[in-house]
C-alpha cells in the first residue's frame, strides 16, 4: 500500500498541513519541524505525486526555452545550463528552436504549444521594436538576449559592448595597433554584433586610433566557416593586421585555421580573441583567449526569475527586472603565448649526517707486577 502525506505526518507528529509545506517547498519553516518531516519521508519511502500537484495548482511543472539553433555552441551550452537550473529547481524544459524567423518567434510565443507550459525563456533575434506587443502573453515570460524591447517583461542579458570594449583594450595593451573585427552585420543597428563593435569603437577612440573601415569585415552567419572565409578574404586584400577580434568563439576558431594554414603564427603575428568562452576555446591549438560572458549567471538567472513569477502570480504586477550578467576575459595562448610553468627551485637534497668516530678504547688496566704484589 502506498505511504500517504497522512502517514507522514503521524511519524513526523504534525500536521498533514505542515508536511504539505515541506513538500512544495514553503520557505517560512522552523528548521527541527522540517528536519522532522524530511527524516519522516526517508524513513517510510513517501513519493511526492507531482502530476497531481501540479493539476491542482494549474500548472504542468514545465518550462520553454525557445532558442534560434542548438547547432551554434553558445545556444547548445547555454540550454544545457537552462535544464541544470530548471533540475535545481523542479522544473522540466522543453527546448524548441526557432531558426532566428520572426515567424517562428511568434509562433513560439502565442501557438498552441504555450498551453504545454508554465512559462518561456525566450531568445530572439528576428523580433524587433515593432513586435512589442506580441510579448504581451497571459503566462510568465523572461528574454534573453539584447536590450531592444525596454520592458514590458523580464529581461536577460550580457554585458555585450562593455565586453568588446574589454577585449579590445586587452589586445590595445599587448600594443595591437591594427585590429580586424570578424563578423560585423551592416545596417543592424541592434544585436550583438553593433553592440561589440559600439565597445571596440570606443577602446579604439581611447586609444586615439580612427577606425578603419577596411578592418570591420562582415560575417552574416557566426560559425566557422564563416570566419575562416571572413579571415582569408582580409588577408588576400593586402590590409595590414596585427590582431582579431572574432565577434564570437566559431568565427575566431575560423580565423585561427586559416592564419595557421597561412603560415603566420599566433600571437607572433596575429593576436585573436573571440566572444563566448565556450569550451572549445581552451583545447584549439593554440588555446583561445575569449570573452566569458556570464553563461553560467544567465542561465540562472533567467530560471530563477521565470520559476519565481510562476510560483506566485502577485510578482505579474511587479515591474520587470533587468539583469546583466557580469563577464570576464579570459586570457590565453591565442594573444599571449604559450604559457610555460615557472621552474621551481630544486630543494638541495638534504646532507647525510657525518657518520660519528668510534670512540676510543679505553686501555686495558696493567696487571700489578710480581714484586708489587709482594
């Protein structure tokens, strides 16, 4: 017979109420009571029913992470994280994608399949201004990407224009004078790309280097083909270079292939940082120094914030949280060098001991003479 919520509360001693709070996770519990309740579900085996938990509070206990294409690296790390954090907090995610088409992103948005879910972790790429209204949906919703919606919902970010600035200035202190960008997108205004150009740009202004336009080549697609062509096309027009800011970890990783095949060594002659910090980065040869954008914070966040607007519908009329997520770079062989371990100083080996004389005998007494013992 399967153990009840009432068998745990006769072997806990409280009540059915309280062992109900434990098990949905209410915060406001003195410590022994829930320690009790805990023990008491161990001990007698309790399974929590979660599909009738949910049906009761209206809820499926899954969650959507819509994303443009799992075949880019950043999107499939990033949704591996999403479901990690959506597991710490008794969530399932359903991942769709989107192929970065507004009409898919609409889709995402007000189909048929929201009824699946509790709520959506949204990326899009497709959607602009214009679509503003299209986020206004009857259930929980964060976004994740640029900042070109200003509210009305929850918002997740990356720090994208501090970061090309940073990546910028770190090739600017090596004493990178002629730095390339891969991957530039004309005549969009907003996204990733214009927004780590924006911080490139202002590195450069510091710097008191103009900016060549000759250095900003266009990468519709980031992957590595793409920044492989990309790289090779700079190098056949002739434009002097000294260092490569791939707008993202697959177009500098093309980038790094064709320098190579090229015969020009890295950093020597060209010093290449990316965007990303996916795993990839630390094991190419050489290993790439790249932006971490804080993947690891967004998926968190973004699970965190959504989980907590389900939970309890009074956070609807709260106003919308934006987040940014802190970055870093992560610096590498790809700008400074093969990094050879500091040789430690040999310990002298410890000198043996002297080993110690004998000590003299001492010398045998002289019998007394014949005439003495007289």
């Amino acid at each position: 017979m399967p153990v009840t919520m009432h068998d745990v509360a006769r072997r806990a001693g409280v009540s059915v109420k309280t062992v109900s709070n434990v098990v949905n996770g209410y915060a406001h519990l003195r410590p022994a009571t829930k320690e009790r309740v805990e023990a008491a579900i161990a001990e007698l085996g309790y399974q929590v029913n979660v599909a009738a938990r949910n049906l009761r509070q209206g809820r499926t206990g899954m969650i959507g992470l819509a994303v443009p294409e799992l075949s880019q690296p950043y999107f499939a790390q990033l949704a591996d994280l999403v479901i990690q954090a959506g597991e710490d907090l008794g969530v399932t995610v359903l991942i769709e994608q989107t192929g970065a088409q507004r009409d898919r992103e609409l889709e995402v948005l007000h189909g048929a399949r929201r009824r699946m879910r509790d709520g959506l972790i949204l990326s899009p790429l497709a959607l602009g201004e214009e679509d503003r209204a299209a986020l206004s949906v009857d259930y929980p919703l964060v976004l994740l990407g640029e900042r070109i919606f200003h509210g009305p919902t929850d918002h997740v970010t990356m720090a994208n224009e501090d970061g090309g600035y940073a990546a910028t200035r770190h090739l600017l202190d090596l004493g990178r004078r002629r730095i390339a960008i891969l991957g530039a997108h004309p005549g969009a205004p907003t996204g990733s790309a214009s927004l780590r150009i924006a911080g490139y740009r202002r590195a450069l202004d510091e710097a008191g280097l103009a900016l060549d336009p000759a250095l900003v080549v266009p990468g519709d697609r980031w992957q590595r083909a793409t920044g492989a062509e990309a790289m090779s096309r700079l190098l056949d027009s002739g434009t002097a270079v000294d260092a490569i800011f791939g707008l993202n970890d697959a177009m500098a990783l093309g980038a790094l292939r064709v320098l190579s095949a090229r015969g020009l060594a890295v950093p020597d002659d060209v010093a290449v940082v990316g965007f990303d910090d996916l795993d990839d980065a630390r094991y190419s040869t050489p290993s790439l120094t790249s932006v971490d954008p804080g993947r690891h914070d967004i998926a968190r966040t973004a699970v965190r914030l959504l989980v907590e607007r389900i939970a309890d519908p009074a956070r609807a009329a709260r106003p919308a949280v934006e987040h940014v997520a802190p970055f870093r770079v992560v610096e590498r062989e790809s700008t400074l060098g093969p990094q050879v371990p500091t040789p430690q100083p040999t310990p002298p080996s410890p000198t043996p001991p002297s080993p110690t004389p004998p000590s003299p005998t001492p010398p045998s007494p002289t019998p007394p003479s014949s005439a003495q013992e007289a």
